[in-house]
C-alpha cells in the first residue's frame, strides 16, 4: 500500500542539520541516538548530516561524543558504524531564553552547514519540558536560525499544551516563527507499526472494509495498560492524570484511525481531514454525562510480578490526597452515518496487570444460532490488533471440532511480526525521525487534531476538578482496573475481553 504526499527529496537520503535540544535527557539517550544510529546503520540517512545537541550542562564535543557511545551501545546489537556516526555529533551548552547564545548556536550551525554541505535544511527537536517550546520557537525566528535557504521544521513532543486554551496560547506562539506544514507535533503511537497497519488492514482487505460499519460491528475496544506506576514523573502527572497524558493523544488518535473514512487519495492532507471528520463527529460528553459515560481510577498499593509497589498517593511528589485519575475508561460515540449506535470503549491505566496494547473489533452475532439445539454459545468473531508488545492480527473464528459431532469451536488465525516475518520492526522514533527528515507529516498530528482533542477532553477534565473522588485508591496495583470499568460495559451487555486471551501466537 504505498503512500503519496507532498516529500522532499524522495530520491535521495535526507540530508539535514538537527539541532536537538535537551540532549542531555531521558528521551533523548534513550529513544533519538539510538534511533538516528539504526537510521544511519541501515543507510536511510546521508552521511551529510550533522546534529548539535543543546542543554545547559556544560560539556565539551568530546564528552557529548562519548554520550552517543554510551546511548547507542545500550540498546543497539551491533555498532560497527559507532565511531563514524559520533563523529557527526556536536555539543553547544545554551541558555534557551538568552540571545547571545542563540548567536552562537547560529554561528556554530552555519559552519557545520558549510562543512557537511547540508543545504540550509533545519530540524530542530525540542525534547525538553513543554514550558519552553514558545520561547525557543520565538527565539529561532528573532535570533536568525530559522533563515534559511532549505528546510526548516520543528518537532514537538507532547504535550502540546495542558488544555484548549494553553494549546492555543502555545500554537500562536509557534506560529509566529513555523508555518503549520512545518510544525511536526510527535505523538510515538503513530510510528508503532501496528498503528499504522490499521490503514492496510482496513483499505488493501475487500474482506473487512465492506464490513467495517455499524451494521456487522457491535462495538470496538482499545485498551492501553502499563505495569509501570509513575515513578520520577510525579509532579508532571499531577498535573497531568491519564486523561490529558493518554486519552486526548494516543487513544483519540487511534480512535480516529479505526473510524475514519477511505481517504480519497494516501496523501497527508487527505489522511488528516479525514481523521479531524472523525473528531468532529465524537458526540460531546459534558456535565452529569460524565459520570455515566467515564469512569476514572487511582491505584493503590498491590503487587506487580511478585514485588509489593505503592500506591500513587505514596509516589514520589505526589498529594497524599491526591485527586488525580492514573485510569480512564469510557465510552465514546461518533455521531455519523457509518458509526451511528456503535460504542468505542477505551480504556489505559497504569500499575495494571499487564502491559498490553490492543485494539478489539467485535462483529455482532449472526442472526440465528443453528446450534441451540445442542446448548451451545457460539463466541462473537473478533479482529484483534496487537500493537504491543507483541506486533500481529488475530482473527478469532468458529469452526468444526474434530470428530462425528457439528459442534463448533473457537479458532485463531494469527499473524506475528516476530513469528511468521522474524520482523525487526523499526521504532516508533526511527520511523518518525526518518519520515519527519523526508517532509512525510501524515503520522504526526495537526493543529485540527490537537485542538479538537482539547476540546473533547477539557469538557470531562472540568468536571473531575472540581468532584473530589471519594473511593480512590479504588484499585489494586497489578489488577485490571476498577470495578466501575466493567459495569460500563455490563450496562450495555458488552464485556471487557482479558488481555491474557487475546494474545498473538508466533506461526
């Protein structure tokens, strides 16, 4: 299935200067080096590039250097290419709201452009707290780093914003110094490589699409669940809370891919608008709908493979009365032609038993059980996608048992990246990074998408704020989930399907 859009250089291996700030952090070691050295090793990227990373810890190129090393040989097999790939890499310690040095990252990124011949094209990543990404845009335009004659684009990482109105506080900002086609907000789901199979699934397969409507589809279910509790990140998630962390980002993105209709054409414009259909058509959930329509919840302590974990009100930097959800389950209904009746249910959490993404289509029951007669319950199909940590599809069937008797029984047709390919499938930020150096925005999200995920969400955040939950903690670390999640579904005559029986086989 292969994708039109408006790329730059298609033909030949981008060449750029990438000027990453905040390179001395979590996300950066851990996800963008080794990232940009698979890209690098693999022969994606021209060996006319070259990155500056930019933090306030003073270091010298040589230690900056040593870093990559250290980051790549983490989580690479193989590093053949290391010594030539660092070479490339250059440290600049910067002061984000201080002109002079923007001076002198400028001096230092015109010399770099000359010496790796690498066309005036810029990207610059901003992989540090969100509260600075308005003041370094500004800064990039006012202090001349965004004059030039190739390319430039800004990468972002979430959150853009904490609700509508910062969002666009923050928009307007960037907007001053990037056009909207040069503004590539990251949101990791959408590099996963099941995320993106949903378009294959749906589009290349004469045997789903005609299906994919509320007339075969009884209801659809994305779970996202974490072992993890929020470690260090207590002061951001206090802030934040599963619904702006998860639910308006990575869960609204893949609902509007499940339900989306066929693009006109595999172009980015067309991608996206039909994905912003999407959110515009999500029925609003306000007031004392909430209640009925979300369910939210804080784990206490539990267990997690055996360990005894705190609960979150005991986390580091958190409230011991914190009124902050770690788990958001809901119902959500797009009000169109195709989806009309049929519910979405998502749910994530974190300190959950499993971690498990998955998306589960139901197809309703077929119209007349020829098998009453013998007492049986024929099980509903499913299409189950699995995007992590396992990578497949399976397809849940019913067929003859073996033997003399016409009893049915339950069968999977399973594929498994790792099984059937022995698929390395490349990571969510390799895949990301590359298209982003290409000029490929469709997997990253548009304004549009941002702020009618804002708007969807703020009106469920409103109520949360000021109702003090009564019951949290009111589930256990290492559990499903509170009890209020199943009676969502119980009230429609609906179930959560347990992750532990769905998972994708290897062939």
């Amino acid at each position: 299935m292969k994708r039109g859009s408006n790329i730059v250089n298609t033909t030949e291996k981008p060449s750029a200067l990438i000027v990453i700030f905040g390179a001395t952090g979590d996300l950066a070691n851990r996800k963008l080096f080794p990232s940009l050295y698979r890209l690098f090793e693999k022969g994606k990227l021209s060996k006319k590039f070259a990155v500056i990373g930019v933090a306030r810890r003073p270091l010298s190129n040589d230690e900056f250097q040593q870093n990559i090393r250290n980051s790549v040989h983490s989580s690479a097999k193989e590093d053949a290419l290391i010594e030539e790939f660092a070479s490339h890499f250059y440290y600049h310690s910067h002061d984000v709201t201080d002109s002079a040095s923007y001076a002198t990252l400028k001096q230092m990124a015109e010399e770099l452009d000359t010496n790796y011949d690498l066309q005036g094209n810029r990207i610059f990543y901003l992989a540090m707290a969100p509260e600075f990404f308005g003041t370094i845009a500004l800064h990039l335009k006012e202090d001349g780093l965004t004059k030039v004659k190739g390319f430039k684009r800004l990468v972002i990482e979430k959150p853009f914003g904490h609700d509508l109105e910062s969002a666009k506080h923050l928009n307007k900002q960037i907007r001053k110094a990037f056009s909207e086609n040069e503004i590539y907000r990251i949101d990791h789901y959408l590099g996963k490589e099941m995320v993106q199979n949903i378009e294959v699934i749906r589009f290349a397969n004469a045997l789903f699409e005609p299906l994919w409507n509320n007339r075969y589809i009884s209801n659809i279910q994305v779970t996202s669940s974490e072992t993890l509790g929020v470690e260090e990140r207590g002061r951001y998630y206090e802030k934040s809370g599963a619904l702006r962390d998860m639910v308006q980002n990575h869960m609204l993105q893949i609902v509007a891919l499940l339900a989306m209709e066929p693009p006109i054409k595999l172009t980015t414009d067309e991608i996206r608008s039909e994905k912003v259909r999407v959110l515009r058509a999500l029925r609003p959930i306000e007031g004392g709908k909430v209640h009925k329509k979300f369910v939210r919840g804080q784990y206490g302590n539990g267990e997690i493979n055996g360990e005894a974990v705190p609960g979150y009100r005991e986390e580091q930097m958190v409230d011991p009365e914190s009124n902050t959800e770690t788990y958001v389950a809901g119902k959500l209904l797009i009000d169109n032609f195709r989806w009309a009746g049929v519910p979405f249910y998502i749910r994530t959490g974190k300190r959950m038993g499993t971690k498990s993404t998955k998306i589960v289509i139901q197809f309703k029951d077929i119209p007349m059980n020829l098998y009453y007669q013998t007492d049986q319950t024929l099980n509903p199909n499913l299409l189950v996608i699995h995007i992590q940590p396992e990578e497949g599809i399976t397809l849940h069937l019913n067929a003859k048992k073996a033997g003399q008797s016409m009893d049915a029984t339950p069968v999977k047709l399973n594929f498994a990246n790792k099984g059937v390919n022995g698929m390395n499938t490349p990571e969510a930020y390799e895949r990301l990074l590359y298209d982003c150096m290409r000029g490929d925005a469709t997997n990253f999200t548009h304004w549009d998408e941002v702020a009618l995920s804002w708007s969807f969400v703020d009106k469920i955040s409103e109520v949360w704020e000021n109702t003090k939950e009564e019951s949290f903690p009111n589930y256990a670390s290492g559990t499903a989930g509170p009890q209020a999640a199943n009676e969502l579904l119980e009230k429609d005559g609906f179930f959560w399907w347990p992750i532990a029986d769905l998972e994708v086989e290897s062939c």
